[in-house]
C-alpha cells in the first residue's frame, strides 16, 4: 500500500479541531506557529511508519471485523462509510476560529492538513481525548527565577505521538480503527445505511425474505455491521440456495421455505446474517461430535496456501 501524498516535500501545514455541539459535527482551523508545525509533520511520518510496519500490505476494513486496537487497515474514501472523513479531507476554506478551546468539553477530535509539492492533500486525526482532560486540568510549573513550584492555571494542549488515521485522495488509511469509527460517526451511518444495505442484498438474493432482517437490524449495530459487510462482499451474488439451505440447518440457524422463499425463524436473524457473512461454521474432528463455532474475525486462506 502506497501514500497518496510525499511526505518528503511538504509544503503546507495546517492545524484545527473538530467540536461536537448536539450531535453537530463542525471544524474550524487555529493559527499555530513554526514549531507546531513542525511537531505535527514528525507526528504524521510518525503515524506512517507505524502503519508501514505493522503491515505492508494492509486489509480492508469491514465493519463486522473485531479489529485490534492497534491494526493497519484501509477504507476506500468513495465508500459509504467514509462519508463523514471524506466531508472533512475535501472541504475548502474552513474558518479560522482562535476561540475554539473556549468550549474544550465539545472538542472530539484535532486535524492536520497538509499539502505536498505536487498540490495533493493529506489529513491526518487525532480522536480527542487525552488532551480535553489536559485542558481542564491544573499544571504544576517550575519558575527558574524563583525554585518554587507555581499552579498554572492556563489551559495547556498536549499534541500526541501519532495520529489515528491518515486520509489521501484515495484512501482512509487506519491505524486505530475504534478511533475511526468514533470520529466517523459509523454506527449512525451503519444503522441509517440498514434499509440501502437490505435493498441491494436482496437483489443478489431474491430467493431470501429479507424483510424480518430489515426490522430487526435498524436499531441493532451489530446486525447493521452484518448488513454492511454482507453488501461488500463481491460473492454475496453468489450464493446458491441450496447450499445457503443446507450451511443453516448445519450450523443451528432455524429457517423455513414459503412460495421458494427462506423465511428466517423469530430468534435466528443473527444466525443468519453470521452466516451470510462467513462467521457460522461446522467441524467435526470428534466422531459423530459436531461442533458448530461463531468467528468473530476472519482471513480467507487460499488454496495451496502454506
């Protein structure tokens, strides 16, 4: 996986935040000096390479995947679930707001944006949260002129070592996808994006009654997640009824058949979508001891893999 951006040549660096005020996501850049600058660059480099040494080549996200705290993903930043960042990457002429940390408990989260030598735009996030508690804290200093330890009552911003994500013409690329999904506001976009989701996986499979699905995911995150992943899965179109049949019955999930349609069982909607997404498998290494298991991440293993 490449960067978008050189990092090499930087040109121009910006700093802002974003504030949260009623469930209002607006951002504002603040003027800061050479030095901040410069600190937010080496952050950005430093958010790089951490993401080029856990993984090279990294995986998509998917919104169904337990990820790890600290995981290389990508997103694609023409997908749905990018919405909110793409808003943020794109957007020109932000305000300058010099009184933004006046409110610093609506702060969710710190930006940089830079550009390169060839015109091209990096924004590099910071989910807010050790430094909100820093701007309302007491700092205690110590004043050369006098040996004697001061309260400083001014509100201090501590910068981090590394940014959540970084974000090109292309791509979102994560390094803390819970950080992501917090700052991207995901779960209301995975919830509100229920009724599309159920609407383009029911034309790959117009042999399920996916109606009961629909209403049990809309206010459920963890179906909806199911929903998300499902729909971006190229071999959903695949899926052949028989064989989708037989893996149900296999694994637990109670389903029935009415005018050539499944119909899923009251209490087995999450089944079914565990298995539609490739979580819901069978072995049986035990003689005549099936044993049915939920996956809570997954890798495709290809064959003749080693």
């Amino acid at each position: 996986m490449e960067l978008n951006f050189d990092l090499n040549n930087i040109r121009t660096t910006e700093f802002g935040i974003g504030m949260d005020d009623m469930n209002n996501q607006s951002f504002c850049l603040m003027a800061v000096d050479s030095n901040v600058q410069s600190a937010l660059r080496e952050m950005t480099l430093a958010t790089w390479n951490a993401m080029i040494a856990l993984n090279s080549d990294p995986p998509m996200y998917e919104a169904s995947e337990k990820h790890e705290s600290q995981e290389y993903v990508y997103l694609s930043l023409n997908d749905d679930l990018a919405h909110q960042m793409k808003l943020l990457h794109e957007a020109n002429n932000l305000t300058i707001n010099s009184n933004a940390f006046e409110e610093p408990t609506n702060i969710f989260c710190y930006f940089a944006r830079l550009t390169d030598a060839h015109g091209r735009r990096l924004t590099a996030l910071r989910r807010a949260t050790q430094f909100k508690g820093a701007l309302k804290s007491r700092f205690i200093a110590w004043r050369l002129m006098t040996d004697a330890l001061k309260l400083v009552e001014d509100k201090i911003f501590r910068l981090d070592n590394d940014f959540d994500l970084l974000i090109d013409a292309s791509n979102i690329h994560i390094l803390r996808p819970n950080a992501f999904e917090f700052v991207g506001k995901l779960q209301d976009a995975i919830l509100a994006a229920v009724p599309e989701n159920i609407r383009m996986i029911q034309e790959d499979l117009p042999f399920v009654s996916l109606g009961s699905v629909q209403e049990y995911a809309i206010n459920r995150p963890r179906a909806a997640r199911h929903l998300a992943s499902i729909r971006c899965q190229e071999q959903t179109r695949n899926i052949d009824k028989t064989s989708l049949k037989e893996l149900c019955i296999s694994t637990g999930v109670s389903i029935r058949e009415v005018e050539e349609k499944i119909v899923i069982q009251e209490g087995h909607v999450m089944g079914f979508l565990e298995v539609l997404d490739r979580r819901r498998y069978k072995i049986t290494l035990v003689r005549d001891s099936a044993e049915i298991f939920k996956a809570t991440a997954r890798q495709k293993i290809n064959r003749g893999r080693r």
